[in-house]
C-alpha cells in the first residue's frame, strides 16, 4: 500500500513539476514547491491517526461528526468568499476546506452507526441513520456551492452499505428518484426506464401497495425534472449539458473538456516529454494542477504513462478491499470500504470528466492533484486504514 501510493504521489510531482516548469518563482512559491510541503505534512498526519486509539475513534465518532458539521459551516462566518463560494476557513496566513476533512468524520460516523450489534441491517429504517448522516453535510456542501465534493458523500455510503448486508432492493428503492430524474431529460430513456421500473417492482415481490407508491413517486419525480433543472446555477446546467455535447459551448463551459481531450489524445503512446506539453506549457488547459492534472500526465506520459497511473489505482483499491475483506473487527472494515470508496470514486470521477464522459465537478484526482487540504485528507484516510490493519496483527 505504501509503495503503490508513493508511486503515485511521484506521479503526482513529477507533473506538477512540468506544470510549473516556466512560472518565474521562488521553488516554494510554485505548485511544486507547496505540494512537496503539503506531503510533508500529510506524513506528519498518517504518524498522528496511525497512532490513534481505535476505541477513541469508535467511541468519539459521534462528538467528531457534530465537530465537522461545525467546521464545514464555519466558512460562512470566519471564511473568504471566493467567485460566492463559501468553501474555506481562513486562520492568519493559513486556509484549507473542512468539507475534504468531513469526508473521513462521514466514515467514521457511518461505520460506527453499522457496526451496533443490535442493528437490523435488512430492515430498511436501518438505512436511514447512514443516509442521514451524508445528506446534511452535502446539503450543507452544495449550498457553498461545492458540487463534486458533496456527491462524494452519498455516493461513499453505497459501499458501505453493501458491504454491511444491506437488501439490493433497499438500495434500489434509493437510488430509484436519481434515475428517475436523469432519464427524464429524454422521453425514449424516461419511457425504457420507468418500463424497467415496473418489471423490478413486479418480480421484487413486495407489498403491493408499496410498489404502486414508489411507482407514482418515482413517475411524479421524472415530470418534476423541468422544476429541479432550473433551480440548478447556471454553470452546473452548462455543466452537465457540456456532457452531452462539448462543441455547443467551445469557448465556455466546454473549453475545458475541448482542451483536455486534445491535451491527453495528443500524448500518444509515450507522450511528448516531461516539459514539452503545449497544451500544458502554453496554457491552454485551465486548472491544469489541479482538476486537469491528468490532462498533463496523459499529454507528457502518454498511453503508457496513464496506463500505469491507472494500474496504480486499481492495484491501490484491490490491496484496500483485500484489507478490509480480512478485518475481523466490523467497525474497521466499514472504515477500510469508506476509504476505498471515496479514493475509488475520486479517481474515476476526475478521470472520466477529463475525457469528457462526465460532467466537470472540480473533483481532484488523489496524490496527483495540488491541493493543501485533498493532500492531507488522503494522508489521512491512508494512515487510517494502516492504524486499523495493525489491529488484526494485534
């Protein structure tokens, strides 16, 4: 585990050191610079988790959860605003966004809730405690407005979930309403889903009268669909209709995705050479440090650069799962999936909107992408997993 993240950390400079080959900058001023001593103190932070108590963590992830809810509010009064997004705690000279720490406090709390040994898991009022407790951060989260990181909090209790014997079809009855609104866009793809919705609910075998409800919910919810785009800002709807086609908006909201593609197709097999991106070099890529990192390592690595970085990841998410599959202890092996989950997804997420098959969320891509307080926060989660994989030596 600690090699393969190394590895990508490497990955991770190496690319950034070409992003910010020609900025005129003190060493410690540019990207590079400051991720290098980002690192350093996320070491610093997977030395204070792996020596953490487990029974602290068990014990005060209910206290730790209300903390974080604190935090993640905090922008409002003590933060700066920046372009009206609220998303930074500002002390002095320092700033970082609670809202990638509360990832890990979402965990943890969700995990502590899972692991009750009166908890009925295949009972579906056992699942609303979890969903509760990733909804209101990322009510809070979409509000300032953070639309990347906040699905990352619904979307990591899934696993979890799964992994703690939840029903499939109590998982179907949630995720339901969100396909329900997305193939409501098309009348073809409404129509085939809400057929599919039928033929679950019939072979499911449930009470009657609870398919027939979530059947008008979920029919009420598609023709609500006008009501909910437009209550969505006007970049987050050029967003998701970039997805579908890029050259609508060339020269706005699918500027990026139009120079990313470029930028990873014009890589090639063994790309153009750390240094010589022109899409990178002559800045023709946006934000590309951070969210378009892969945008750099496909243009100057090429086929064989991004393929090894994605093998990185994939041997990352097999050695996580692999350690939780062997955790005796349950509240540590939801942990583990928790960690997985939000690396995993990150990953695919940030990789598929450089390439263009999902909307651009700003979600950063983990141990490559610049950012002070992502960094620290998968140090963390990664110190986690090492303090609770010690345990079954233990």
């Amino acid at each position: 585990m600690f090699i393969t993240v190394f590895l990508l950390c490497i990955s991770g400079l190496i690319a950034l050191y070409s992003a910010s080959l020609h900025v005129e900058a003190p060493f410690f001023k540019k990207v590079i610079g400051k991720q290098i001593l980002w690192m350093i103190v996320g070491l610093l932070a997977i030395l204070v988790v792996f020596f953490a108590q487990r029974k602290l963590l068990f014990n005060g992830a209910l206290i730790l959860y209300w903390i974080g809810i604190a935090l993640i509010i905090a922008p409002y009064f003590i933060g700066n605003s920046v372009a009206g997004a609220n998303r930074w705690i500002v002390l002095g000279p320092f700033h970082f966004q609670p809202s990638e720490f509360m990832k890990i406090i979402v965990i943890i709390g969700i995990a502590r809730y899972l692991s009750k040994n009166d908890l009925v898991i295949s009972d579906f009022k056992s699942l609303i405690i979890p969903l509760f407790l990733a909804l209101l951060p990322m009510a809070i989260v979409l509000k300032q407005p953070d639309l990347g990181t906040s699905m990352i909090y619904i979307i990591l209790v899934f696993p979890m979930l799964i992994w703690a014997g939840a029903r499939i079809y109590h998982l179907f009855i949630i995720i339901a309403p969100v396909i329900s609104i997305l193939t409501a866009f098309n009348f073809y793809s409404f129509f085939i889903w809400v057929l599919c919705l039928i033929v679950i609910l019939y072979f499911s075998k449930e009470k009657i009268w609870l398919a027939i409800v979530l059947f008008i919910f979920n029919l009420s919810l598609g023709f609500a669909t006008p009501v909910l785009w437009n209550r969505l800002k006007p970049y987050q709807q050029n967003r998701i209709l970039t997805l579908f086609n890029v050259e609508a908006d060339p020269q706005g909201s699918g500027y990026q995705v139009i120079q990313s593609q470029i930028a990873v197709g014009s890589g090639g097999l063994f790309g153009k050479g750390i240094g010589n991106g022109t899409q990178t070099h002559l800045k023709f890529l946006p934000e590309q440090h951070t969210d378009f990192i892969f945008s750099v390592v496909g243009e100057e690595y090429g086929f064989i650069g991004v393929g090894s970085v994605l093998l990185l990841f994939l041997i990352l998410t097999v050695i996580l799962i692999s350690v939780a599959f062997r955790l005796r202890d349950r509240f540590s092996s939801l942990v583990v999936i928790g960690v997985t989950s939000v690396l995993f997804f990150h990953a695919v997420i940030n990789v598929a909107m450089t390439i263009g098959l999902m909307p651009v969320t700003g979600l950063p891509l983990p141990f490559l992408s610049y950012g002070g307080s992502f960094i620290i926060t998968c140090f963390l989660m990664i110190g986690l997993v090492f303090n609770l994989s010690m345990d079954r030596h233990r």
